[in-house]
C-alpha cells in the first residue's frame, strides 16, 4: 500500500552553539551561531524515507520560513525525501500560523500521513502535530517511540517502528507516555510526530546531496493562502534564567558528606 | 472577569499530583484576574477523583467509558465545550505528557494560541503574559497570547500544589456525547513501567546516572534506595537500553528540580541540564574533570562513582546508625 507522507524541515540554532539574549532583548545574537535540521524533524524524515523504502510512495518535505533554510530542505531531500515545498514568510510565524499554513499544503497534496518531530528545539513547544490535527479533524498519535528502542533488532535492519496495517488503513505506533508506552491505531489519514527514539536517521551521502540538487523544489508564498498572517504567539522579551552560583570542587567524599551533611543539610 | 479552566489529570481512577501544581497556576491567575477557578475531570470511573478535586475548585465531571483511555481526539471536543459552556478565556493543564498530547488540540478547537511549559505568568493586572523556556532553557520568552481563549501548560516544578479550599467546591457532571465509531484513533494497550522508587518529578532526592555508569546502574539505584530517591538518567543511559525511558531528565524527558540532585557518570551536555538545573543542590561525580556538569554543580567530586557512591552510601548509612548493605540485584525497571 504506496504511502504518500508529508514530512517538515524546520532549521533551528545547532544545540551546540552558544544561545545568548541580545542586550535589548529582542532576539538572541546570531553571530557564530550554526544551524541544522531540527533533530526531531531529521528522525520524522528518516521514518518517513523508510516507510515509502517498504511500502511505496512519496515522501514530500515543507519547511516554512526564510530562504535561508535551503540547506535543511536538501539534507531531507539527501536523506531520500523526493521532492520539496518551501513556503516563504519573512516575518515571525508561531504555531497557530504554521498549523494553519500546513492545513493549506495538506489540502494541495492531501497525504496520507503528516509526520513531524514532537517539538522543535528552539521553541521547544511541541504544538504543531496536534494542533494541525485538530484543524484536519484526524488522528493523532504523538511522541511515536520504537519497541525495544534504538538497540533492537529492528532498528539495526533499519525497519520502520510505524506499523501499517496490511489494508494499508491503519498506522500502528508506539508512544511515550509518563510512566511507560501506549500504542494506538490512527486511522489515516493521520498525524504523528516522532520523539528521538523512534529511529537513528542515516547520515547524508555525498550522492544523495548530489541527487537532492536535482530534485524538485516548489517554492510558494505565506500569503498566497488568504491566511491571518499575524501571529498569535506575540513576543514581547527574550531574558536569561538566573545564574546557578559557582560551584566548588570537593577532595573527596568525606568533604561531599560534610557540604551535604553539615551544612546544606540536603542529606 | 476572568475564568479559568485547568484539566485535570487522572490514571486509573487516581488523580496525578501534577493537577494540584496546574491548579496552584489556575488559583494564583483566579486570584489575579478576580476569577472563578474550574477544574474538569475526564475519564471512565472517576467519581472519586471528582471528590477529591472538589477540595480545590468547583468540578467538572466528564465520566464515560468513550474517555477510559486518553485519546486526545475524544477528550479535545469535551474540553473545549465545557470551556465554552462556562465561557473560560484561560484554559491550562500541567506539562505532562498527557497536557502536552492534549491541549495543543484544545486550542485549535477554540481558535486559540498557546503558551507551553510555563514556568511563571508576567505583565500588569489583566495583562497576563507567559513565561516560557525556549533552546533547552537557554532562554526564557515573555510572550503574549494575542487570542480571546489563551491555553496553556505549566511546568510543575516551577507552581506549588493549589492550597484546599475552606469549603468544598459544587460538583457538575457534563454530558459526554462521543461516537466511538467516529473515531479516528483506537487504544490498544498501555504498558507501565512500575517501581517502587518515588516518582522522578516529585522526589525530593534524585540520583542519576549516565554514560560513566557504562550500563550498571546498581550504585545509582543502591545510592537512591539508601536515600529513598528517585532514579534518573541521561538521554545517553536512556537510548543505550540501560535504563527504561521514563527515567530520562532532560529537554526531551522529565524536568526535575529536587532538593538534591547527584549526577554520576553525567557528562552534562545541554539537553540534560535543561532537565535539572532548577534542582536546589546540585552534585556532580565524574571521572572526567572536564566534565560540562561540574559547571552547573554546586559540589564537583572528581571521582570514579564505582568508588564515591559505596563511599556515601556507607556515609548515609552510618549517619542513621547502620551498616550498608550490598547493592541489591535489581533487574531493570
């Protein structure tokens, strides 16, 4: 049963680089910041790739926002995506604006599945699956995880942890939930968005990035949907939490039990 | 005048303390705004968790066996009707997973905007803004919901548990009209990972334990059962198999903020702290003296924790007047 997926590409600030408020406030400096693909995008990508590897089908990547994030729509298309939608908006978009404009791109290419990370690593809000959803009036089954988790057998073959049903209907996925797992059955079409432990997304090939250059890209306008641009989610500063107090080193653990012990009376 | 609606949470017919700290949110925003505080229950067989929120706010009770299970798809339209019967214009729950699953679906329903993991309400008077934490906590955001129904998530860590009420609140149950047939997700099963060990985000000791541990977790897990703790892991510990992933404190799992919080064998890398760095103390045990956790510990031991955790075990021990026992053979989970 041929799939027809569609997955997103957001580009966030590397993890790794160091995240600073501007001294006004209003943003975080950008200068030696680097970017990527949102982690949790790389692994919904990845699913996806392998769900069409087994089952057929088209895995079409969007990614909203500023040119600038060519970059993370060739590292889908690198990872096996087979073609791009880039819908551009300049100014801010929060996640009522981008489950809007996501509704608009169902509606063109009316997939089966919608597959999304839990949560962008930026805002980390983790609302846009659900949110769309609910607009689309389907399923949903969030934080899809793999049984047995990265070190199964079924990763190691590089299987996907999403089930199709044998009518090709039905998607079967595992969630994390507090305190354990659920499964649920989605009907499609659906939504899900995946938590990092649902696969290990491949590395990108010097071919795959060679074929992604040649790969279709459609590039559209936010405004081109008749949608309330403003957003929603308005920011009015951006601060740091208070710093933690240095610490200090102990010798030993008889200095640890004295700290604890004696005078933080912790333990 | 406000009104404002918090959902509460329930497994099993047993009400999760992550509601109490949504609702000490929903009081301190009533008490603000000069409003009415609700909270609504859904689930199958709930009547005595109805009772029991009764102590804090007046109750709404959604009761059939279409909500045994915690479909977001059939508990959204529920939510959001029982927002629009009592006319709330802030809608909130706690930033569990289930919070987390659920109202992101209630907002859409009310064409409203949505302000996760809150960790404290700003602005003047009426003006509420929230709050949040963005690039792993790197960052906090102030922002405004610029919708009539603002919904919300609050980071429990961050809320006290609402105080109880002088007098028990009015008790209403709300019709539930759901097609089971109609539905476009089914349960199939749910599995819980028990322990006998206190649950993460509630204890008042954590003890975690990472990559250093190298899969053995039983000086983690001698340490906390000695402290009556809680165990954590790093995502390292966690995608390795060596810990079930409930375990997990970090960006992508649980925050935390205990009293104490002792990281062994924990590299520190950014995801991790933004899981615990809101603990008061903060320890740190670790080979590697370069370790990125020693920054954000209150006390650093460089130590290999196979020799420092027997050592404060013992210590632990002979200050109640004991002598330590061997770690116990526990299997995993």
């Amino acid at each position: 049963m041929a799939l027809k997926i569609l997955v997103t590409a957001k580009r966030v600030e590397d993890p790794e680089s160091r995240i600073q408020v501007t001294p006004d406030g209003t943003g975080i400096v950008t200068d030696g910041v680097s970017y990527r693909l949102n982690p949790f995008d790389e692994v919904a990508i990845e699913e996806a790739v392998r769900l069409r590897e087994k089952h057929g089908g088209e895995v079409v990547v969007a990614s909203i926002g500023r040119e600038n994030c060519g970059p993370e729509i060739r590292t889908a298309l690198a990872m096996g995506a087979d073609r791009a939608i880039l819908v551009k908006h300049d100014s801010a978009l929060d996640p009522v604006l981008v489950a809007a404009i996501l509704s608009k791109i169902v509606e063109l290419e009316t997939p089966d599945l919608v597959l999304l990370g839990k949560q962008s690593i930026d805002d980390d809000q983790g609302q846009i699956g659900q949110y769309l959803a609910e607009i689309l009036g389907v399923g949903q089954a969030t934080c899809a995880s793999r049984l047995g988790g990265l070190e199964s057998e079924a990763e190691q073959k590089r299987e996907p942890g999403l089930v199709l049903s044998a009518d090709g209907r039905e998607l079967s996925v595992l969630r994390e939930v507090d305190g354990g797992f659920e499964r649920l059955e989605v009907v499609l079409p659906g939504v899900v968005t995946s938590d990092l432990r649902l696969n290990k997304p491949r590395f990108v090939t010097l071919p795959g990035m060679m074929k992604a250059k040649k790969k279709p890209l459609r590039v559209m306008d936010a405004s081109e949907f008749g949608l309330d641009l403003h957003p929603k989610v308005i920011l009015k500063r951006y601060f740091e939490p208070k710093k933690r107090k240095a610490g200090i080193r102990v010798a030993s653990v008889d200095e640890l039990w004295t700290k604890l012990h004696g005078e933080e009376k912790v333990l | 005048m406000a009104n404002i609606l918090i959902v509460a949470e329930q497994q099993a017919g047993t009400l999760r303390k992550a509601t109490l700290h949504a609702l000490g949110a929903g009081r301190e925003l009533a008490e603000r705004l000069g409003g009415r505080l609700h909270v609504l229950v859904l689930g199958s067989g709930v009547d005595s968790v109805a009772r029991e929120l009764q102590a804090y706010a007046d109750v709404l009770v959604a009761d059939a066996p279409a909500l045994e299970h915690h479909l977001a798809e059939a508990y959204a339209p529920v939510v959001a009707d029982a927002a629009k019967l009592l006319g709330s214009n802030y809608v909130g729950a706690a930033s569990s997973a289930f919070g987390r699953d659920l109202l992101p679906r209630v907002a859409a329903r009310l064409t409203a905007a949505m302000a996760s993991d809150v960790l404290a309400f700003g602005g003047d008077g009426a003006t509420v803004t929230f709050c949040r934490p963005m690039w792993a906590g790197h960052v906090v955001a102030e922002v405004e919901l610029a919708t009539p129904v603002k919904v919300f998530t609050v980071r429990c860590t961050e809320f006290s548990q609402a105080p109880k009420r002088p007098a028990a609140g009015k008790l209403t149950a709300v019709e539930v009209r759901i097609d089971p047939a109609a539905m476009k997700t089914r349960f199939v099963e749910r599995t819980e990972v028990k322990s006998s060990r206190p649950e993460l985000s509630e204890a008042r000791i954590v003890v975690s334990g990472g990559r250093g541990t190298r899969g053995n977790f039983e000086e983690i897990e001698a340490l906390a059962d000695e402290l009556g703790a809680a165990v954590g892991a790093s995502r390292a510990a966690a995608d390795a198999g060596w810990v079930p992933n409930e375990l997990k404190v970090g960006q992508t799992g649980k925050v935390v903020a205990p009293e104490l919080y002792i990281a062994a064998g924990v590299s520190g890398a950014i995801q991790h702290l933004a899981g615990m760095r809101g603990s008061k103390v903060i320890v740190a045990i670790n080979k590697d003296e370069s370790a990125p956790i020693f920054h954000v510990a209150d006390y650093g031991l460089v130590a290999d924790l196979f020799q420092a955790l027997p050592e404060l075990r013992a210590k632990v021990k002979a200050s109640r007047g004991g002598e330590p026992s061997e770690p116990k053979q526990e299997g995993r989970g």
